[in-house]
C-alpha cells in the first residue's frame, strides 16, 4: 500500500499558506468594478442632459425641466453615505471581497432597471418617482463599491506603491466615461433622434447585464485581502465600524470630507455641467458635445496614471498640495475659456485638457488619501463615508450650482465656486497633515 505523503494529504493542504492574489488580479479585480460603476454613473449623467428632461419632466420649460433632471441626478450623492454605512460595516466585519460582490450587484441591478422604467406619458408621476428611486439604488451601490475597490487595491500593494496601486480603481471612472460617453456617441449615429427618445437610450442602461457578468466572474478569483486576514488573526474586528469612525475619527472624517471636496466640484463642472452647458446655452450639437467628453476621459485616464507614478516619489502630501493650488490658479481661466466666440467649440477644448488634466492628478491619489488615516478594523467604513460625504457636498450639487450661477451671474461666478473649493480643500489637506495623508 502506497503511503500518501504530507504535501498531498488534506491535512498537508490546511497547512499550506494560503493563496495570494496575483498584483494583475488585484488591479483588474479593482478596476473592472469601478469601471462597471461608473459607467452606470456617467450614463445616467448623459441621459440626465438629452433623454430625462424629455421623457420624465415634460411640461416644464427646458431649464426647469433641465434642474429638475440634475435633482434626480443629486439624489444618488446623497444616497452614497447609506451604502458606505452598510457595506462598509460588512466590509469590515465579514471581508472586502463578498462585499463588493453585492454592491457590484445592488448598482447593477437598478442600472438595468433605469433601462426598463416607462416614461411620464405611459404612468405620469409615478415614472420620475420610479427614475428617483433607482437612482438612490445606484448611489447605494456606488457608496460601498468605491470603499472596498481601493482597499482591494492598497492593502494588496507593496511598500512604497500605495499611490500606485491605489491609481487602478481610480482609473475605473475615464475608462467608464469614455465608454458610456462613446455608447451614446454611436447610437447617436445609428439611429435617428426619434428613435433614440422611443428605444435607443435604453441600451446602455440595459447593456450593464454583459458588464456584470464580467464583474462577477473577475471579483469572485480573488482571495481576501492581507491586511483584513491579518486583522481576523489579531481578532481587531470591531462590533460596529460606523459607531467607532464617528467616536474615535470625527476630526478625520471631516477634514478627509473636506480634503476632497474640489475634486468632486472640477470633475462635475468638467463633465454633467459642461455637457449641459455646450448644449443648451452654446448650442453645440450633441455629437459634437459627447467628442469633448470622450476626449476629456481620456486626459482624465493620463492624469491618474501620471499620478500613481509621482506621487509615491514625491509623497501624496506635496503632490496634493500643489495638485489643489494649480486647480485655484485654474479657476481664473475659467469664465475667459468657457465664453464662446464665433466658435464656442474652440475655446472649449483647452478647458476640457487642463481642467480633466488635473481632475486625474487629484483623483489619481485621492483614494489611498482617504483610506491611509483609518486602521484595517474600520477602514471600509471610514474612507467610504469620507468619499461619500465629499461626494454630497461637492458633486451632488456643482452641475446644479454651476448652471443656476452661470444664468444668474455670469460665468466669473462658476470659476469663484471653484475657487472657493480649492480653498476649502487645501486647508483640510494641511490641517490633516503629512503623516494622514
């Protein structure tokens, strides 16, 4: 009879180290996620300028039907604390990964359901309460995948590639602008306008059932984290994550909070706000204004790449520092790059490079920013709630902000908004410090 060695028997196995994960299943397991997501974030935020003031706001005129359309396109913002509680406290307690498997599905599934929703002329009010809804589904989604998609990410990285690890689920955001911004491109050019506003705009809402499938088949290889397995043999779990970050981490959540602010305020302004205003004030047409989206996804992507690279060598204090005091100096140029001449077009293309340009150099890092103050026991918890928050009070109301401050004061007024952000931000980064941040 053959003796079965220790190396093969199942109790040889247990005693194996456990499988780790792969650095290019870590960041394609990061980054799919955050692609997936965001492409369900940017497709709302495109059928929010053309499709929903049309289909769902009827009756009003197209301002107002316009700001009633960016106020379903806010509820999501303030949607995303809840899931960042929730997900963030199984995130926490039970693992990253099986975590960020249900928020994948959550965002998914009320995407798909946008694609379904009838109209206000098939079922009147009730089809804006219905797109409202759905669209609090997808910030719920959106609140705790962001959280757990950086953590996959840095607590996976090796010394002294934090920034550049945590570039990867970044990058999710230009990779799924482009490709929803591009899926309306070319539906824009395949079928007519009356078929698009009947059927067309349906598709890549009703297309994110092929990106989840991928998602899911991406996201359930991977193993846990180190940092988290390790915090489980430590037995630091905490009962109730949430309950810890408001009593022990307030100051770090508020600053974090606050360190993020401009950067949700310039990406909205640089991308829902702009599409609305090429369209509606100087009248490009919509193919045209959906090129400057695309192309500034892809400045955005070369940003955060950029970022991941510099900011390990110079250290992500320094590097934000300067990163938010060029987006300040930018807000100047602001109202000279965006009034439109003979060609608006024309002076649009410089805002749209420098503006995404530093959009990516501040969003590039602004994860393994926010995630570095808080313990492996609640990190989950805490940086979710800070993007989350950051989220509310920056994005949730710029491309309102910045539409009603251009038609009721002036251009100038859109840049001192950003300005006044920049500011805002800086002060939190240096209250932070080097050692937070």
């Amino acid at each position: 009879m053959t003796k079965v060695s220790s190396q093969s028997s199942p109790a040889g196995a247990q005693k194996a180290a456990p499988r780790k994960n792969s650095p290019a299943q870590v960041l394609s397991a990061s980054l799919i996620g955050t692609t997936i997501e965001f492409f369900d974030f940017y497709a709302y935020a495109t059928a929010a300028v053309l499709v929903f003031p049309v289909l769902f706001f009827p009756g009003s005129d197209p301002m107002t039907a316009l700001l009633a359309s960016f106020a379903t396109f806010s509820i999501a913002f303030f949607a995303r604390p809840f899931g960042a509680l929730v997900f963030g406290h199984f995130g926490d307690r039970v693992g990253r990964k099986a975590t960020l498997v249900a928020a994948l599905l959550t965002m998914g599934i009320s995407t798909i359901i946008i694609g379904l929703l009838p109209t206000y002329e098939q079922i009147g009010v009730a089809a804006p309460l219905l797109l409202a809804l759905c669209r609090f589904g997808q910030g719920f989604g959106l609140g705790g995948e962001w959280g757990g998609a950086v953590l996959l990410a840095t607590e996976n990285a090796p010394e002294g590639k934090r920034s550049w690890y945590g570039m990867f689920p970044q990058l999710g955001a230009p990779v799924g602008l482009f490709l929803s911004s591009g899926f309306f491109w070319i539906l824009l050019h395949v079928i007519d306008e009356e078929a698009f506003l009947s059927w067309g705009w349906r598709l890549p809402f009703l297309a994110s059932i092929l990106l989840i499938g991928l998602g899911l088949w991406v996201r359930l290889s991977i193993t846990e984290t180190p940092e988290f397995a390790d915090a489980l043999k430590k037995k630091e779990r905490v009962k109730v994550p949430a309950a810890e970050v408001f009593s022990k981490y307030k100051m770090t959540l508020f600053l974090g909070t606050f360190a993020a602010l401009v950067t949700f305020v310039l990406f909205y302004i640089c991308t829902a706000w702009l599409l609305s205003y090429n369209v509606k004030v100087v009248g490009i047409p919509f193919k045209d204004a959906l090129l400057v989206q695309i192309f500034g996804s892809v400045i955005f992507g070369i940003g955060i790449i950029l970022a991941g690279k510099v900011a390990d060598k110079t250290g992500r204090y320094a590097f934000l520092i300067a990163v938010t005091a060029a987006i300040g100096l930018f807000s100047f140029a602001l109202a000279p790059l965006m009034t439109p001449g003979t060609d608006g077009a024309l002076n649009i293309y410089p805002f749209v490079t420098i503006g995404m340009f530093l959009m990516g150099l501040t969003y590039g890092v602004i994860g393994a920013t926010l995630a570095a103050p808080f313990p492996a026991s609640v990190r989950y918890t805490g940086s979710s709630m800070t993007f989350n928050f950051a989220g509310i009070f920056g994005a949730s109301l710029a491309p309102y902000a910045a539409t009603w401050l251009q038609a009721n004061y002036g251009m100038a007024h859109v840049g001192y908004y950003l300005l006044a952000s920049a500011v805002i931000t800086l002060l939190c980064v240096l209250a932070l410090g080097k050692n937070k941040v």
